[in-house]
C-alpha cells in the first residue's frame, strides 16, 4: 500500500508549517489575542499577495480545510474543521481555556497546490508551560483505552514504519472506524520550532489489524506525535514523544506526560 499523504513542503524543501505567507498565499488571523475561553470564535482568512480572500479550495481528506491548534509547550492538541463564512473568513469554535501561546496550522489545498500556512494565538493568563514528556511506546487515548506504538528507530531522511496498535482495558480493539477517509490521522511537530509533518496511514480504511504509516523525519530532533483514530462513535487522540538521531542533551523534567493532556476537543 502507498503511504498518505506527507507533511507539505515548500519550493525550498522546508517542512510545511513554519511561515505565515507561502507561494503567493497568507494566513490573516482576525484576532490573535484571546481571553480565555472553552468556546473561543477562531476566524481567520487565506488571502492571495493582492489581498484577496481565496474561496475556491479544494477537498482532501472529505475536508476543505484542517485547523490543527497546539499549544506552543505541545499540550492542548486539538484538529478542527472550520467553515467558510459568506466574508471569505473561515471560523469555528476552540478551547482556549489554558492561558500560553498557541500555534495555529491551516492545512488546505487550492488548485491542486497543497498548503500548510501557521500563525501564532495568544491567550492572556498566567502561563505554566510543561516540559516535553519523555519517549514511551505506550500512550493513554482516555475512558480506558490505550495505544503501543512499534517501529524501527527513526532516521532522517528516509521513511520510517509506525504500527500503532490501539487497546482498550488491556484488550485489543478490533477494527477502528474510517476517520476523515482512514483508519487514523497523523500530526508530527518538531521541537522548538513545530515544523509540520501531516501523515496518513497506509492501506484503505476498514483495515483489521494495526494502523499504520511511514513517516520521514526531515532532520534529528524531537517530535511530538498526535494519533488520532475513531471508535465507537468517539474519536480519540494519544500523544507520543519520538527522538530522532543524536540530539544533544536532554531536557530536563521528563518525567512522563504532562498534567493538562494532549486530547483537547479531540475532533
């Protein structure tokens, strides 16, 4: 089977998610600074260089547009999916409740260009940022489920095999439930200046066994992964910490996962 779709790159092969303006496009948030709020109004435009909002984009993954929003310490994941109001302005609801700086990715496609352009949200109060949790093969998805992830060591510049095998009270799930036209969805940051890496699993949906990806890891590093899979009825989401290569030193206080969890609105 061939591998989803990879995390978009520019025309200077950097990783997608590190500029707010890319290829003749720019995200244009209407409001960067926030009170916090479970039910925050997100709404931003995608403007072309002549200022213009770009309305026509194109459908992938059954979406027109994917908002991934992430604090900038990795907790308070969430994957939205906004609707385009009559103004050219995309908007939906986020919980910006935990006070810190957000990142805010838009991953889209328009004419046949796929995209991925971020911006920064902030959200006053005080802010206790929580260290980056430490490498485990074993991640909680919450209500008693549970995800093993299995793989080669990671190497930079090449695909690297994922198999994440979802448990639940110890048990192994049978088949998950096609989410976004896949059996799970896949975010992978990079430390320190959250380089976006979107991923989709091999195979077609409906698969029986492990869910599973190739992931290419442009440079050594640490990486924080987001699985994201469907069952019953729920969609889940389990926070992995992946090292890649020779770092350096570690960081301190990694002492597992942080208290605030990574699930967010999880959907």
């Amino acid at each position: 089977a061939q591998a989803g779709g990879q995390g978009h790159a520019d025309h200077g092969g950097l990783p997608g998610g590190l500029a707010a303006a890319q290829s003749g496009y720019r995200i244009a948030p209407l409001t960067t600074i926030f009170e916090p709020d479970h039910d925050a109004r997100l709404r931003f435009r995608i403007l072309t260089d002549a200022g213009e909002p770009v309305r026509d984009y194109d459908v992938t993954h059954e979406r027109r547009m994917h908002v991934i929003l992430v604090r900038r310490d990795f907790t308070r994941f969430q994957h939205l999916h906004p609707r385009l109001a009559d103004d050219g302005a995309w908007e939906t609801e986020a919980d910006l409740s935990e006070a810190g700086t957000y990142r805010l990715f838009a991953d889209f496609s328009t004419g046949g260009q796929p995209l991925t352009l971020a911006s920064d949200l902030f959200v006053r109060g005080d802010f206790h940022p929580a260290p980056l949790p430490a490498p485990a093969r074993t991640a909680s998805a919450g209500d008693g489920y549970e995800v093993v992830l299995r793989g080669s060591e990671p190497r930079t510049g090449e695909p690297t095999p994922l198999r994440f095998d979802v448990r639940r009270d110890g048990k192994a799930v049978g088949p998950v439930e096609p989410y976004l036209g896949a059996d799970g969805h896949l975010v992978a940051l990079r430390e320190h200046d959250q380089a976006f890496l979107h991923t989709h699993p091999e195979g077609e949906a409906g698969g029986s066994g492990p869910i599973t990806f190739e992931v290419t890891y442009p440079t050594p590093g640490r990486y924080r992964l987001y699985l994201q899979f469907k069952h019953e009825g729920a969609v889940r989401t389990a926070a992995f910490t992946r090292v890649v290569g020779e770092v350096g030193a570690a960081p301190r206080a990694q002492t597992g996962e942080h208290p605030h969890g990574d699930t967010g609105h999880g959907h």
